[in-house]
C-alpha cells in the first residue's frame, strides 16, 4: 500500500463511496483554518487510522457512515473535530479506545449539546456487547 500525505486541506463534502473512505497511515498536514471535510460523506466504512493532525480541522458533520474504523490517537485534540449530526452504524476501534475515552472525545467535538453521538455510542457498545440498550 503507498503511504497517503496531504499538504494542506482535502474536501470530499457530498461525497457518496461505494466502498470505503481509507486513511490507514494517512498523514495530513494542514494550517490553522485548514480542514480535512466530509461533511455530509455517505460510505459503508470510513477508516480513520491516518496519524494525529497537528493542526487544522476533521469536519464530520452530517456525514453517515456503516462501519466506523478509528483509533483513539489518530482523532485531533479537542477543538479539532467537528461532528454535529454525524452517525455510523457499528464501531470498530483498532486498539485500546474504552467506553469512557470515547465518549471524552464525543463530548469534547460537540461543544454544543447534542446528546445522539453519545447516546449512539452507548447503545452501539453495549449491542456489541450483547448487553441491553439504554433509554
């Protein structure tokens, strides 16, 4: 596979993929003001396992996607990430990602309060827990 690294922002509003949306070892160097955005992307799986951004912003806002394939140390810090109206349908953490981390990193990406990402990533953990689904 060849490495993948972006100097500057990458656009795919509106996009529709068919199969998956793939930054596995991605490297995005972007400025203040810059932004890796997928607003609105549709995709059965978005793998997001391309390194920290430095700077710059992931916008996921209105985005749907089927599988989401992350790690905990490839998402920015907080105030790097936008994701109002953002679903998926089943996560699949590559490495250490709990519960309560996550839910940091929900929370922290939603500064206005919306409280579906973190209600979503509760029942989708506990399904996959084989547990019950919380009102």
């Amino acid at each position: 596979m060849q490495r993948f690294e972006c100097e500057g922002g990458l656009r795919l509003d509106d996009g529709r993929f068919g199969d998956a949306v793939d930054f596995d070892g991605a490297r995005f160097v972007m400025s203040l003001g810059q932004e890796l955005s997928m607003r609105r992307v549709q995709t059965p799986e978005l793998r997001f396992l391309c390194e920290r951004p430095e700077e710059g912003k992931v916008v996921l806002s209105g985005a749907k996607v089927g599988n989401l394939v992350d790690k905990a140390d490839s998402w920015p810090r907080p105030g790097g990430l936008a994701m109002g109206g953002f679903t998926y349908d089943c996560l699949v953490p590559r490495g250490l990602f709990p519960l309560s981390q996550r839910l940091e990193w929900v929370t922290a990406a939603t500064p206005e309060y919306a409280p579906e990402p973190v209600r979503a990533a509760r029942r989708r953990t506990a399904r996959q827990r084989g547990g019950r689904r919380r009102p």
